[in-house]
C-alpha cells in the first residue's frame, strides 16, 4: 500500500525498519509500506529508508584498510614459516603476495558504487548495534517477526568479503605457478604448503568478519597494538637479540623491527577518533619507545644471570 507524507501513518516498529520513498512530487515524498530498506539505504531519524551518500571517514579507512591487512601478514607469516632457511623464493612469494592484496582491494573499490571509481558513499556508523541489525528485527504480535536485516553499515560489512574472494582469486591464479617455478630447494610436498595455510584462514577470516566485524571495527586499534607489542616481544627474545649490536647482526632482524615499527604507528593513529591528522603526528614519537625499553632491560632479565646470581646469593 502506498502512503504520502500527509497520511497518518502507523508507528514503524524496530530499530531498523523503514519506509522507502517511492516518488517525490515537488516536496511531497510517497511512501511505501514499513519494511526493509534496499541495499545502499539505512534508516533516517524519521524511519525513514535514505541513500547513503556520504564518505568514509578516516577511521573508516583505516578499519578496512586493518581488514586489508590481515590476510597480507598471514600470507607473509606462512611463507617465511615454510619457506626454510636456504630457499631464495621467500621474497619472491612475499612480493607476489602483496602484488595480489594490492590488486585484490584496487578491484574491490573499482567494482563497489559508484563502479569504475576508486571512492565509495557510505552509511555513517552510528552505533555496535548498526553492524547486528539481522538481532533487532521487530516481532509486533510476538509471533510474526518483521524481517528489517539491511546493511546499516554499507558498504563496510560486505566490502570485506568482496575483498577476501578477489584475494582468494588471484591467489589460486598466480601462487601456484610462480611457487612451481621458483620454490626448487624445497621438497615437493612443502612447496605448497603457503597456499595450503590460505584455504584455511581465508574462511576463519571470513567467519571472524561476520561474526565479529562490529567488535573489531571499535577495538582494531587496540588489536594492533597489543599483538604487535607481543610478537616483537617474542621475535626479539627469540633470536637471542638484547642490544643494539645485535639488531645490526642480520638485515632481516632491522626489516622484522621497522615493520612491527609500522604496525605501532598504524595502531595509534587510529586510536583517536579525529579528523585531522596532524593533531595525532606527536604521538608516533612513542613508536620506538617499546623496542629501546626491550633492549635496555633485556640483558637484566637473562635467564641464566637471573639464576647465576641467585645461586651466588645462596
């Protein structure tokens, strides 16, 4: 049934339910029935279903570009983790790995509206409950649920998994053949087994994205910075590296350092909710802060000292 502004209209119930605007004549919008909105539309304050015209936000890029991330550094964690010490195709496969993220999000922003473009309008997030709509739909008689599960958040949910299938893609496209070329000091069955972790994490990512992506769009900063802090905690204790020296030993050491450097800068600009970035550049000075404390106390925590001198104090 179709409604003008000037009808009174029943209250439309839940949180997300709308009506869609079904004409405008002059200033006068026709309305339809109270439902869900289409793809591209959330709800104004007056239950009203609106386009989503606007932009999104620097903390909305750094959440997609956090979501872009994580398959880029699982690829790069599992290709040096089976790659063995004496295989040259290591950095090859990092490179391809990155040519194909890179690409996989070009592609993903290329076919997102408006296509051909690399911006995207989207919905501004309001709240958690924005990511969970699918939770809020209204049962008015308690037994009929009206059905108002749309895409609050467009396109932050769904661009995602658009994402993670163009990675897929590419993967299952390149990877293969460039490992059969180049990965010859590896034995047959462990020359694959990067691609092998692929097809397992892809779908973890995938389920942790539905499931989760309203958690982890309010806490990635914080994500970041904790498990970078831990993982260069243990890398460092791990290749025995307690001063400075020891950095300088081997390249990949420094290239291990000032990527986990990169990662703390990324966590703690995206800490702050502000649009200007400038106001945030005096806090990237506390980017080194945790790899010098680490290697100023490394040498005091020394198993062996710390058991040397207890012995001695017996």
């Amino acid at each position: 049934m179709i409604r003008s502004a000037v009808d009174i209209q029943p209250a439309c119930l839940g949180l997300y339910c709308g009506r869609v605007v079904l004409a405008v004549n002059g200033s006068l919008e026709v309305y339809g029935d109270c439902g869900v909105c289409p793809r591209g539309q959330r709800t104004d304050d007056n239950k009203i279903c609106r386009e989503c015209v606007g932009s999104p936000d620097r903390y909305d890029w750094l959440y997609l570009g956090f979501m872009a991330m994580l398959p880029l550094v699982l690829h790069w964690f599992f290709i040096e983790w089976y790659s063995g010490k004496k295989s040259s195709s290591a950095l090859l496969q990092h490179i391809t790995a990155l040519f194909e993220c890179s690409i996989a999000a070009i592609v993903t922003l290329l076919v997102s509206d408006p296509a051909g473009s690399l911006h995207i309008r989207s919905c501004k997030v309001k709240k958690l409950s924005d990511w969970y709509t699918m939770l809020y739909n209204p049962s008015p008689d308690y037994i009929t649920t009206v059905h108002c599960t749309h895409e609050a958040v467009y396109p932050l949910y769904t661009i995602v998994f658009i994402y993670y299938a163009f990675c897929l893609v590419l993967m299952m496209l390149l990877r293969p053949f460039l490992v059969k070329k180049i990965a010859c000091g590896l034995g047959k069955a462990d020359r694959f087994k990067s691609i092998y972790a692929a097809l397992y994490f892809f779908p973890v990512l995938t389920v942790l994205q539905a499931v989760g992506g309203g958690l982890l769009y309010y806490a990635f900063p914080y994500i970041i910075l904790v498990l970078s802090l831990v993982t260069l905690a243990v890398y460092l204790s791990a290749s025995e590296v307690e001063s400075f020296k020891d950095l300088l030993v081997r390249k990949k050491r420094l290239v291990v350092l000032f990527s986990h450097w990169l990662l703390h800068a990324y966590g703690i600009i995206s800490i702050p909710k502000l649009d200007k970035l400038e106001q945030d550049l005096p806090l990237l000075a506390l980017v080194p802060a945790p790899a010098i404390f680490y290697l100023m106390t490394a040498k005091y925590t020394e198993p062996s000292r710390i058991l040397s001198e207890g012995g001695n104090g017996h």
